[in-house]
C-alpha cells in the first residue's frame, strides 16, 4: 500500500486494511450477516474481521467477569485499610509491566507476543486456583491474586484495543467499536452468570480454572484475528506511514521499536494525551468512591462470602446485560451522527445527579442504582470514545503511551483517591460528605470531557474536509 500524506497526515483509507472486495462480503450479504448489518452498522466487508474481534472480546472480558467476584470477596474478608493498601501495591506492580510490555511490543511481532500474553494469563489463573483450592482463607495467596486481578484487567483490555486501533480505520472506529465492546460485556454479562450460579458447587478454584479456560479460547481467536490482518495486509509489511501528530505508523506484523520507556515520554510530552490521562484520573476517582461505599455496605448487608459473591456477580451479569443492548444499538450511531463529545459527558451529567442523590439518602438500593448506571455507561460509552480519541495516533502511542494512560496512570488514581477516601474516613467525614466531593469530581470530569470531545470532533471535521479537497483535486487531475 502506497503512504498517502497530505500536511503531515495520513488519510483515512490510508489506515484501512479492509478492502471493499473481499471474499466474505457475499457470504455476509444474506442470512446472519444480514440481518447483523441490519442492526448494526458493520459493512458486508468487515463482517467477518468484525466478528472474530467480537469472540476474541467475548473471550478476554468473559476469562477476566468470571474472576471478578472472587476478587471481590477476597477484598470484604481482607478489609477496607488493606485493600486501600492494595490499591497502592496494584499501582506500583502496573509500573513495574509497563517496560517490560514496552520491551516485548519493541522487539517481537504482535503474531508472537499477542497468543503468548493470553497464554501466561490462563497458566496463571490456574495456578492461583490450586493455591486457593488448598487454603481460600490464605492471605497471602489473596492478596496475590487482588493485585494480579486488579492488573490484568485494565493492561489486557488495553492491549485488545490497542490492536483494533491498528486494524480499523478512524471512520470504522467510530461505526464498529461500539458493537465489538458488546462482545466484550457478553462475555462479562455470561462470566459472573456462570459464577453466580456454579461457584457454591465448584468453589472459588473451580471458578479460576473456568476463567483460565475462557483465556486459552482467547489465544484461538487471536490467532484467526492475526491471520486475517496477516492477509489484509501482505501488501504493506514493509511501509510506515505518518501518523497526526507527527508519529510514524509501522504498517503490518512487525516490531514497533523505539525506547521501553517511550510511552511515559509521549503522555508526558503531549498535551492531547495529558488531558485524556486526566480524563482517566477522573474515571478512577469516581469509580473508587463508589467502590468503597459497596464494599461497606455489601460487608452490612451480607454475612457470609458466599452472599456477598453472589451479590457482585448478580451486580456483574445485571449491568452487561444492559450494557450489550445500549452497545449494539446505540454506540455506533451516537458517535457517527452526534460525535465524540456526547459519549464523553453522559455519564459525568448522570453521576452527578447520581452522588447527590446518594449523599441524600444513603441506601443499599440507591447505591445499586447509581453503581449500574454508571458502569453501563462507562462500557458502553465512555469506553468506546475513549478508544476512538487513539485513532489518529502513531503505532507506538498506541501500544505505549495508550498503555501508560490505562494502566499505571489508572491504578496510581485508585491508589490515590483510595487513600483520600480513607483519609476522609479517619477524619470523620460521612458517607455523604464523601458522595458530594464525588460530585465535585464528575463536575471537573465533565469539563474535561467536554473539551477533549470539541477537540476530537473538530479535527475529525477538518480532517474529512481536507480528504474530501484531496479527492476532488484528484478527480480534476
């Protein structure tokens, strides 16, 4: 494929290795397919790339949903000042793989070190399930698997995207990403379903062994995804490309190079990629204050881990559920027809109504609520946006500085409002105190939405001017 620059920039189907002619556009033309475009806005030519993004996100976040409530018993036992302790140990170990991750995405292709990543994952959760199948009251063997946890979800989930950034174009972002995060909260709907109704017959180690199951499907996925981009793109291995902002994209199944360390540089060094990091600090923030408040009030309500287990994963499946209906249906057409910024502030507006409420009433019920609305939102909007915002980006921001942003940058914001919440705690500041500092905090994340939306849909604008003029000089040459 030829590089196609026009002021410093690559045009959209520049960044599109998905052709209009390939051989499964007349199989998607009747039948599933069909129907699936009918519903969604997938064209017949990416039906087949977009549904093996679909399973290969259904597997990811399914393996990661099964666990989750085992981590979250493992933290009502541990207790709040401990867990607060975690949250500081979780950010230091997403230090710590950022340049180990850097140095395997320089050195190795993503065919090698994608199937091998998933791979550790699943050896990993089933080595976990023989310790805890010996001892589940270990604390030792807990805490591991919080911090492990706690990791794994956000840098796995980081990387998946970090692909599709690669594989799709910045037009297809924004019509597909909402439909393949719905493959990714079936499996997180299906994955508590499964330990809320099995794990008072399997235990907690049968419920690992489950999720390392759903990670070695993973790797098949990942393997026929690489396979087809492998074919899409045979004709451009050896090219690089310019990239907004002045960053090279490496164009197919190659080693990204560059420094380890270089995604700390870039968020450090770009204002664009410094407010999406804020834009992430916010996120955490809220989300930590609600985490504390359900895991005081879930450890009132609930005896037994048993209860509370089922409590979570009820929570879990209840909010993927509703998640895929708002994914399928919604995402794709909010962003091509009402932009970027919409999907950036409609969860900020409702939190804040949610935290004053919550401040005024103080429930159980009130707090389930407030917590589904914002996590139904948060994956089925704010998720999605916050990946289209990488779109136009270089190949190293986005397997780099994006990881940077999603894991360290996350995990340092939970250790820190998780202190500031204890902090509050010791000081004497009530729950609702603590919920109407929350507000503040979403009022501060919605400004910053706002802007980061104006600005993306903005140079989406300009951009597609700019290809537009282009394509109509060409027609005149």
């Amino acid at each position: 494929m030829p590089t196609v620059v026009s002021s410093g920039r690559v045009s959209t189907t520049a960044c599109n290795l998905m052709p209009a002619n390939h051989s499964n556009e007349s199989d998607s033309s009747h039948g599933f397919g069909w129907l699936l475009s009918k519903i969604a806005p997938i064209k017949p030519h990416e039906m087949r790339t977009v549904l093996l993004a679909f399973g290969l996100f259904f597997c990811v976040f399914g393996g990661y949903a099964m666990v989750r409530p085992v981590r979250e018993t493992i933290a009502t036992g541990l207790g709040k000042d401990r867990v607060a302790d975690l949250f500081v140990i979780t950010w230091i170990a997403s230090l710590a793989i950022i340049p180990i991750y850097g140095y395997f995405v320089s050195k190795f292709q993503r065919s090698v070190f994608l199937p091998w990543l998933y791979g550790i994952i699943a050896a990993a959760l089933a080595i976990v399930g023989v310790v805890l199948k010996a001892d589940e009251t270990n604390v030792a063997s807990g805490t591991f698997f919080y911090v492990f946890i706690s990791v794994l979800n956000l840098f796995v989930i980081s990387v998946f995207w970090s692909f599709l950034l690669e594989i799709f174009s910045k037009e297809q972002s924004r019509r597909l990403f909402g439909f393949i995060a719905a493959g990714g909260t079936a499996g997180a709907f299906l994955g508590p379903f499964f330990t809320d109704f099995f794990v008072t017959k399997i235990g907690i180690a049968g419920v690992l062994f489950a999720g390392a199951f759903m990670f070695v499907l993973t790797i098949f996925f990942q393997r026929a995804l690489l396979a087809l981009w492998a074919r899409d793109s045979a004709g451009v291995a050896a090219t690089t490309e310019v990239a907004a902002g002045g960053g090279t994209h490496v164009r197919g199944d190659r080693p990204i190079g560059g420094n380890p360390f270089a995604g700390f540089m870039k968020v450090l060094s770009s204002p664009y990629l410094l407010a999406i990091a804020l834009f992430v600090v916010f996120i955490s923030t809220v989300n930590t204050f609600l985490y504390f408040e359900q895991l005081r009030m879930a450890g009132e309500a609930f005896a037994s881990t048993g209860e509370r287990a089922r409590f979570f994963a009820r929570l879990d499946w209840i909010v993927q559920g509703l998640t895929v209906i708002c994914q399928v249906v919604l995402t794709g057409r909010i962003a091509a027809k009402l932009g970027l910024t919409t999907l950036l502030i409609i969860v900020p507006i409702f939190m804040i109504g949610g935290f004053i409420t919550l401040a005024a009433t103080g429930t159980l019920s009130v707090l389930v609520v407030v917590f589904i609305a914002r996590r139904v939102g948060e994956y089925a909007f704010v998720r999605p946006a916050r990946e289209m915002l990488f779109s136009r980006l270089d190949n190293e921001t986005k397997y780099k500085a994006k990881n940077v942003i999603d894991v360290p940058v996350y995990r340092g914001a939970d250790a820190l409002s998780a202190q500031v919440n204890n902090a509050l705690g010791a000081a004497g500041s009530s729950p609702a105190a603590i919920a109407y500092i929350g507000a503040g905090v979403c009022v501060a994340w919605l400004v910053n939405g706002f802007l980061l939306g104006r600005k993306a849909d903005s140079d989406d604008a300009k951009h597609a001017a700019a290809d537009t003029a282009q394509a109509r000089a060409a027609e005149g040459r």
